[in-house]
C-alpha cells in the first residue's frame, strides 16, 4: 500500500495505491458529510449527470488502512494539469467545478474546494474527481471556496483573455491560485470595464484587508453568486492569435495527397503491434490521433500550441469522442513535479508512460530550432513506451530548408545515417517506410 | 506587509461575496423578466427552463 504524494492535506481521507489500482480512506471526521452525500441522493444524482467521478465502497481493505470506510473510484487512466490544458479546456473545469457546487445546494451540501487538481478530464469531459469536496451547508456562511475559485480558475482565464493564451504558463508557477492582487497588476486598464471583472477582481483587491461583520448569507444568495459565476466564466473568450502551427496539414506546401499517403502507412506500421494507450507528440490539431477516434485505444494528443490543443479539444467535445485527450505540452519545458517537497504532483512524463509513443514531424523540430541532439530525442522517447514510430525528415526537405534559412548550418550530424546509429543503440527496427516525398522516413522502432 | 501574512486569506470574501451576491440579484431580476417577456412573444424556451428541464431528467452536462 502506497499513500499518494498529492493527498498529505486532506484530513477527511487520503489516497492510496493498492495492486496497482487507487483507494481512498474515508476517516470518521467526514462521516456525517459522507452520509448525506450518499443518503441524500447527491452522489447519484452528480454521476448521472457526468459531473462527479463514481466511486463504490470497498470493505475488504478497511481494516488495513484503520479508517472508517474505504472506497475505490472510477479509475482514471490519463491525469493533466492546468498549465496544459487550452483555454476551453480551462474554462470547462471550471463550469465543471461551479455546476457540482449549484447542484449540491439543492441537497443541502458545498463545495469546501475549488481547485484545479479536483477536475480531471474523463471521456473528453471535465468531472469532479475529488470524492471527499463536499461538506454540508453551513447555512447562513458565504461560499469557503468562493477565494480560491477566483484565484485557481478566473484569474488565469482573465490573463489568458486579456494578456495571452500562452500566460497559462504561469499557472505553473503559482499552483495555489495566482493571487488577486497579482492577477489585478497584469490586466489591461480595459478589464475594468467589465462589471464581472470589476465586482470579481478588482473590488476585492480594495476591500480585503479590512475586517467585517458577518451577517447571514442565504442559500439563495449563494445560487446567486454561483449562477453569476456561470454566466461570467460562459462569456470568456480567448483572443484568437494566429500561430505558426495553425493548418499545418491544410495550408502547407505538402498538401493533402502527402498526408493521405502518410496516413496510411502509419496506421498499417500500427497495426503491425498491440498497444492500449498511445502519446503522439507533436499532435498539432490531432490529424493522425483522429485515426483511433472512438475506438478501444486511449490516445493522448500533445502539442506546444494551444491554438491546435484548443481546436482539437472543441472537436473531441462537439463529435463526442471519447478516446482522446487533448493536452498542450512543450517538449524543451515540460511540467516538472512540482508543489509540496516537489513531489507534490508527477511530472508530466511519469503520467506519459504509454505502449506507443508517435513522433510525427517532430524531430527536425527539436533538432534544428532547439539544438537538441537526436540521442536525446531516442533517449528521451526510450524511457516513455516500448515501441517508437518516428519521423525523420532530411536536410534537403524544404521544412528543414526554412528551418535553416535564417541560421548557419551547424548540424552536420543531422542526417539519416546519424539517426540510424542512434536508434541502433537503443532500438530494434520493426518496420521502415519512405515516403514520396523522398525526404522523409517513417521507422517503427521496439526498445532493445 | 508582515501584519497581511496573519490575516486568514478569506477574510473580506463575506463582504466581496455579499456585495456581488446583492448586484447580481438584481440584475437575474430584470433578466427573469426580459426572458419571460421574450419567450411570450418568441414562445422559445429560456435557458433557465431548459436547465430545469435538464436537472429533472437528469440528463447529462453539456459545457
């Protein structure tokens, strides 16, 4: 039994690993909160409404753990945090977290919490994950977590709104929330102008130092406020900035008969291996990951741009896909492990490990524009999965050409011959592919 | 500043949360008017109907 590093906080339960599946304590300090979630129908009624990970009571290991109860979750194969996900992604957890506290009121209960961690997404949707949030409504108190809510959730959204999409970063740094007055010198002058912003952000930012009485706060006050927060965090959007990734596949010199050609061969070098989840890195807006949409595979589409992570995310929601999950990661900074000891909260490439890792239209990437050297790359894709598919795309391709025209040429170890030595360390080749094109290789490698 | 590290980091969200609380009540108000006014000459359902709606069948959420 391994308690989990993330849950050291909570007094009303942690968690814990057995057999390679995750449990939770529930401790006699959350029984009457635990009962009335359960007795009072809201559980069931959260799952139903796809808003609350379900979890079932699991007797046998109670005793082992000295708790009072003990239960076991839907298990989640694939866990993201906030600095990757797209401002849709952000704003839907969000709408996730504010939901389930709209819906508890009805049954007497809150939210106690309202962070980021809690929301995961499941079936390329946003659920509460926390089993241990809600607790019952003190009547007459404002909502706790109504702080944290702005600092965790509509902080970042404003910055991202107003500033930049790619300020999500900052969430990274500041994994409690990013605080008000932080928040409130980084917006435009122009944010004031609206009424939520003002009322959310900047009044309170005046107000908070000083002591008040408090008087009663109604349950239908709190609605209020929840559904004001809905309508509020509905209305954002990011500003549209173009990027360099945006219609890669559309809008490119190599068009659609290459694609077509090179989404054959990488699904038949697939198919030539079994695997459950696979991480394709590079993903842009998804174009390859589509292959296994909606099948029994989990796929993990990462990319650096958000504008791509966004509009895949939009299109996993609207085509109900549910095998895809869409996360914005920069290979040369990736999410290290981060908060309390540093070990608070895996990094990114601990949550990765897959069957498959799919490298398509990357290498030259990380190569020629960020030095790195191919063995890193092997190396680095080595530790993720036991099979490999990756692209190599020679010097003379005309990508590797604009990549070079306004830099010397100092990569005289980027070539295919380099590369195939390099895998030769490492790697078995199973299967290799040239494509028409004549600059580019496809190679399907297995882990020596 | 140091005085600022012992207040609790909620205090002045009562104040913040009663003050929005009472705005935005009155503004749900006069669009709970504006909508029903709206869907008697639309006869279009309101989105505070279609919640309600989805909340008795339990339906699953849509973002």
């Amino acid at each position: 039994m391994q308690i989990l590093n993330a849950s050291f906080k909570d007094r009303s339960g942690y968690v814990f690993k057995h057999n390679n599946e995750y449990y939770r304590t529930v401790q006699a300090i959350y029984q009457s909160h635990y009962e009335q979630l359960l007795g009072s129908g809201l559980k069931d009624y959260l799952c139903k409404r796809k808003l609350f990970l379900p979890f079932e009571e699991s007797e046998e290991l109670v005793a082992q753990t000295s708790s009072w109860k003990v239960i076991k979750p839907v298990q989640l194969t694939q866990i993201s945090y906030a600095s990757e996900w797209s401002f849709e992604m952000y704003k839907d957890a969000a709408l996730c977290t504010l939901h389930n506290c709209i819906e508890a009121l009805d049954y007497d209960m809150v939210l106690k919490d309202a962070n980021t961690y809690n929301i995961q997404f499941v079936e390329g949707k946003p659920i509460l994950i926390d089993s241990l949030s809600f607790e019952k409504n003190n009547e007459g108190k404002p909502w706790i977590a109504y702080r944290q809510f702005i600092e965790q959730f509509v902080c970042p959204l404003l910055l991202m709104k107003y500033n930049h999409h790619a300020l999500q970063k900052i969430t990274l740094s500041y994994p409690n929330g990013i605080p008000i007055n932080v928040c409130k010198t980084l917006l435009p002058s122009k944010a004031k102008l609206n009424p939520n912003v003002y009322l959310h952000i900047f009044l309170p930012s005046s107000k908070e130092s000083k002591p008040t009485k408090e008087s009663h706060f109604s349950k239908q006050k709190m609605t209020t406020l929840l559904k004001g927060l809905v309508g509020f965090v509905k209305k954002l959007e990011v500003k549209k900035e173009k990027s360099i990734w945006d219609d890669y596949y559309t809008h490119t010199i190599l068009g659609n008969q290459y694609f077509d050609e090179k989404q054959v061969a990488v699904k038949s070098m697939l198919d030539q291996i079994s695997f459950n989840k696979l991480v394709d890195y590079g993903a842009n807006d998804g174009a390859f990951s589509m292959l296994y949409a909606n099948s029994s595979k989990e796929i993990v589409s990462a990319d650096i741009d958000y504008n791509c992570i966004n509009r895949l995310y939009k299109k996993v929601k609207t085509e109900k896909i549910k095998n895809i999950h869409p996360i914005v990661l920069d290979l040369t900074s990736p999410t290290p492990s981060f908060g309390w000891a540093a070990h608070e909260r895996d990094s990114i490439f601990k949550r990765l490990q897959s069957d498959v890792s799919l490298c398509l239209a990357l290498v030259h990437h990380l190569a020629i524009q960020y030095n790195v050297p191919l063995s890193s790359v092997l190396e680095l894709m080595h530790k993720q999965s036991e099979y490999l598919l990756i692209e190599f795309v020679e010097k003379k391709d005309e990508k590797v050409q604009f990549l070079l025209k306004n830099r010397e040429d100092v990569f005289d170890q980027y070539d295919i011959i380099n590369f195939e030595l390099e895998i030769d360390k490492l790697y078995t080749i199973l299967d290799k592919k040239m494509l028409r094109l004549g600059s580019r290789t496809l190679y399907l490698l297995k882990r020596k | 500043m140091l005085s600022l590290l012992y207040i609790d980091p909620g205090s002045g969200s009562f104040l913040i949360q009663a003050i929005i609380a009472a705005v935005l009540g009155g503004w749900f108000i006069i669009k709970g008017y504006w909508a029903r006014l709206k869907s008697f000459f639309t006869g279009k359902q309101g989105a505070e109907e279609k919640d309600k709606k989805a909340k008795e069948s339990e339906e699953e959420i849509e973002y």
